[in-house]
C-alpha cells in the first residue's frame, strides 16, 4: 500500500511542484484518458439535480466524462485543466458542445460570479501543498453566482488502499504509480484528505458547505458561495 511519503510529487529541490503533476499527466494522459470512460455515480447523481442552468464548470475536466453531462443541463460548459494530452482527449470526447481550456485550478480564468454550476472532482487532491488547495477553494468561490452549487471531491483515508485511519484529523501527501502499456510506472501525487480536514479546508474557504459526504472511498462536499465573504 502506498505509505506517507513528505517529499512525494517533488521537484529536484525537494518541494512539491504542480509543474511537476502536469508533466505526470502529459506523460500519462493518452493511457490514463481511455480508463476513464464513465462518469462517477456521485457525479451524475449531483448534475441531475440541476437543470437549465447558464454556465457550467468542469475543474480538472481530464477527458471530458463529466463536462458531458454538464451539457446536458447547462447552455454553455468550460471544461479547464492543466494537462494538454487530456485536454486533447477531451476535445476527442465532446468536440465544440464543451469551451476547453488549459489552466490552473489556483487561477482560474473567469470572471468573478459567472458560473452556475461547477464539478470539482479528483482534482484537488493532486495539489501539492495546502496553500495550493485553499487558493483553488477560494478561487472556486470567486466565480461561483449567487445561488450557485459546485460538488467538491478528493481522496480520502477512508479508501481501502491506504493504510490508513479514516478518524485522524490529518491526511497524508503520498505517490501512486501509473502503470503504462509498456510496464513503465509514473508516480502520481496525492493529497489523501483526513474527512475532518477535508471539511476543515472547506470550512475555512470563501465557500459554504452544504453538506459532506464519504463515497467510494472519496469524500464529496457540496459547497456554495454565499456566507464566507464580507
């Protein structure tokens, strides 16, 4: 089982790097894009309980699964993510129904209270540092609308990979290995989310929390904008 591993996902000077995720996922992104051909459950479940919204937004789009039902209910989708490979896999996916950008979930390009409806999923955990994670909270915040709801997701030590204990206030930094067709492995990094310090991280935000959930070893928030902002 993967164990805590402080310099995981690190640069040549030892701290963690998101340039360092990007180029993981340039490498792997091809491969990695054709595994993930359906949409989470939890996913579905929380874009069908929305409908005739705007603008949508898919943080982390990877190839697109989950901007696909985003289309389904809202006028326009920007789909963003940091990884060229999986954007292309995107565009294979949903063509010109989903605007697709290349960006940083830290700095994302859109103006503040556009988005109606946003998906932020196995995105978050792959930001090496917590200055990282709550920047992108907060941004996720700044573009939300009044009344809007995002779903929130990240992995949690309640997953039956790690060897971990679900009840401890702090998660843990740590690389998984991407197996390539060849037998190449990648180290993948991740931030596994203690549940309290997943809720913690949301609380402390610009976003509200409307309600928590564990799922498929994966904990799920569903936040809104309003109620953290003088």
């Amino acid at each position: 089982m993967p164990s805590p591993d402080p310099n995981a996902g690190s640069d040549t000077d030892g701290e963690p790097s998101r340039a360092a995720v990007r180029r993981t996922y340039e490498d792997i992104g091809d491969h990695f894009s054709k595994t993930r051909e359906y949409a989470w459950p939890e996913v579905e479940s929380f874009v069908e309980e929305s409908d005739g919204v705007g603008r949508a937004l898919d943080i982390g789009c990877g190839n697109g699964r989950h901007a696909e039902l985003l289309a389904v209910v809202a006028d326009t989708v920007v789909g963003l993510d940091a990884s060229r490979a999986l954007l292309q896999a995107a565009t294979d996916r949903v063509g010109d129904r989903v605007a697709l950008l290349q960006g940083d979930a830290t700095r994302l390009p859109l103006a503040a209270g556009s988005v109606d409806l946003a998906v932020y999923v196995a995105t978050l955990h792959h930001l090496p540092t917590q200055e990282a994670r709550r920047a992108s909270l907060d941004e996720l915040a700044r573009v939300l609308a009044p009344g809007a709801r995002a779903l929130v997701s990240a992995w949690s030590t309640a997953h039956d990979r790690f060897d971990a204990d679900p009840d401890a206030d702090e998660g843990f930094d740590t690389t998984v290995d991407w197996t390539l067709p060849g037998g190449e492995t990648v180290p993948r990094f991740y931030h596994i989310y203690a549940p309290a310090e997943f809720e913690r991280d949301i609380v402390d935000s610009d976003l509200r929390l409307a309600s928590l959930e564990l799922s498929s070893g994966n904990c799920y928030g569903v936040v809104e904008p309003e109620g953290k902002r003088t």
